[in-house]
C-alpha cells in the first residue's frame, strides 16, 4: 500500500506544512536526499502548554511522545509539500530527535518512539530509520522535543 | 553576481580557515556534498570573551547572533579552503545550531539567524537552508554557540 | 593494509553489532552514504558504571574517552554489519559527538577524541572525518557520551 493510501487508511490528516519561524527553509533537497529542519510539536502553529517545557519536570513521558508524533506529522507535511505526495519517498534514512530534559530524565528512547513509530506506520518497512536522540537544554519556544528528518526520495 | 564577488561588495573579507582542534578534518567532501565541521565563534583562534558561556546569562541576544556570524565566516572559510572558491558552492543545504543555553533562553532561532542571514547575503537563493537549531549544556571552549554545514557543490 | 587487517594487527576484536534500543534501526545506507545510528558506549549491552553519568562530575576525562572510544567500536561493528566487511568503508565522513557534560566541562574535544582517534587507526588517512562535538543534558540511560556516523562506502 502506498504511503499516501495509509495514511487515509490510519485516519491521519496531515496539517499544513508550518512556516519556517525564521530566516531559513522548511526542507532542501539535493540530489536523492530530501533534509528537512528542525520541527516542533506546533499545531496550527501553537505548541499545546502540555508540550512546552522539560521531559521528567513539566512533561510527562506521555505526552513527550505525543509532542514526538506531532513533531513527525509536521515532518511529513514537510516532505508532502516538498515532493507533492509522499509517495515519492523512497526510504526514511534519519531523525534526530532533540529533547529538553531535567536532570537524570534519560528514558528519551521510548519519548522518541512517538516519531519513529508514526514513520513505520506510514510506510511500513521503508519508514524504518537511523536515528539519534539526546537531551537538550533548551529547545525554541520552550518546546519539549524537535525532531530532524533526512528521507531519500525518487530522483 | 557570483558569491566571491558578493563577499568583495558587501565587503567581508574571511579570516584563514580555522585548525580543527582535535583530531578531526574541518571538512569532508563525499560525491556533491561538502560536510563541515562544527565552527566556534573563533576569530584568528581566538574566542572572544563576548563569545563566552550561556546565552540568557552571560552573553546576550545580539552577541549571540553576532557569534553566530562569526561561525558562519568559519564555515564559509573552510568552504573556500575545501574547493578553492565559494563559486563552487551549488546552495547551502543544512546548518545545524548548538547554543550554549541558560535555563529557559528559548529565543535561540533569533540567535542563530546571525549564521542563516550570512548564507543568504552571501549566496541569494541558493543560501537558503534547512536549518536546526537547539540550546545545549556546554560547548567546546566555552563558546556560547557552534554550527556545522552541509553544501552542495559542484562534482 | 586493509581495515580488517588494521583491526587485527591492532587486536581489536569488534563487539556483536548491538540491537537499536527502540523503534528504529542501527544504520540505514542510501546510495554511497551509510548513516549509523547514535551509539551508546555499551559492552555486550551493558552500560559500564564508569560510563554512566555527566562528563565534570561522575565521570572523569579519561574514562569519558574511553566511552567514545567503546562507543565507536560500536559504529564498526554497525558498519560490519551493515557491509560484510570493514573493507567496503571508503571514508569516515562524519562523526557527532553528544557528551553529558555538567556545568561548565568543556573539555569537550579531548573526549571526543577516544572516537577519532579509533577512526584514524582502523582507517588510517581514510578515516580522518568532519566532526560536531557539543555537550549535552541527559542521554539514553544515563550515558556519558553517544557518537553517530556516517560512511561513504563502495557503491
């Protein structure tokens, strides 16, 4: 099934690719590869108070993987106004996943799966990635996780 | 107008390219991609004091994003270093932005517009990027920011 | 000589290519690029208590080198894997180094290097590599250092 398909199937409706929120692109491509910046867990370009602050103090473990889903439902908003329809992505190669956390907070792994975990509902085997996630400081607009996205994509 | 010749009219000129300091390379080209190492706010090796520790405590917005630009030189020097001219340059794929943060500085994507603006001053269109941008615990030498690039260039 | 002749020569028997901790995959290769996943500095999964913890407080220099250096056995091993044969590595492109660092460690190059330095004497001239180093505020499982990478291997 094609990834646009199942993403009708799941009953996932993509927002708008946000904006980028300052002087840089959403995505670039170059060659094969398909890079997309840094994103936030915004809805309708506002970040729910529930995603805004540290995993381990303000944000729960639940909802740091919601703001993670959020974050990768904006990935794919990205890569769709990119190539026009996901079904032009080849494989998902990378997300890097950037979460504030309070001190001793370390179970960034299972926060993370709320990305990863939407990218291999998408697209199945292709959606599996390579992937890297720490715990920040800070994160703009006091956001909870950004999540980084590299795709390959048809030339 | 070419990127060399927009540097000579805005009047930059940029310093050598910096040493790396361990035992790294400052860059690597692999087919049509140039990767640059993470640059400090290093000027002829030296950080400035202005350019020194937490932004949100020691070191404010707009030195920040003057540290930025002063990366951003770094980059573009060791850009010129690896292909002999910037003319070489296809576009600006990807900066990543690591900023030394003090609890609750969420204002980073104004500091790191001090490296993104450079890009597009230097390179128009083609130096617009995808971009990633978090606040980190410490960096190497106490700088308060570093950034690393990715380019397309010429095969 | 040869990468898998080097590791011999060197005596360094690489460990089993260790499992992703979540939902994603330790590498993913698209084209001549093989990007690895963020490796933690396990030993036959287990996470040394030397290695546990902030670089500045429980961790010292020393054995935060030696957690790079573990961790980029690691990225082999994920190479080997991933290739057969350490022998299909053309070049370490990249390394990124995300070390737990508290308040005011800096040191932040000297650590990194246990990583490098493996690169440049399984590789010799080939494994030189660009390099991002930053210190971060919490990593999977209380680790003291996590090292991504990638490749370029034969085509």
């Amino acid at each position: 099934m094609s990834a646009e398909a199942r993403l009708l199937q799941l009953g996932i409706e993509l927002p708008p690719a946000p904006a980028a929120v300052a002087n840089y692109l959403p995505f670039v491509r170059t060659g094969s590869l398909l890079v997309i910046s840094g994103q936030l867990p915004l809805t309708a370009g506002r970040l729910d108070a529930r995603h805004r602050g540290r995993l381990g103090r303000e944000v729960g473990p639940a909802d740091g993987a919601e703001a993670a889903r959020i974050a990768a439902h904006n990935i794919l908003a990205q890569a769709r106004a990119a190539l026009g329809s996901l079904d032009k992505v080849r494989a998902v190669v990378r997300l890097g996943g950037f979460i504030a956390a309070a001190p001793d907070f370390t179970a960034l792994p299972g926060v993370m799966n709320g990305a990863s975990d939407l990218m291999a509902e998408v697209f199945g085997a292709a959606g599996r990635h390579a992937r890297t996630t720490v715990g920040v400081a800070e994160l703009p607009l006091g956001a909870c996780i950004e999540v980084e996205a590299m795709f390959e994509v048809d030339a």
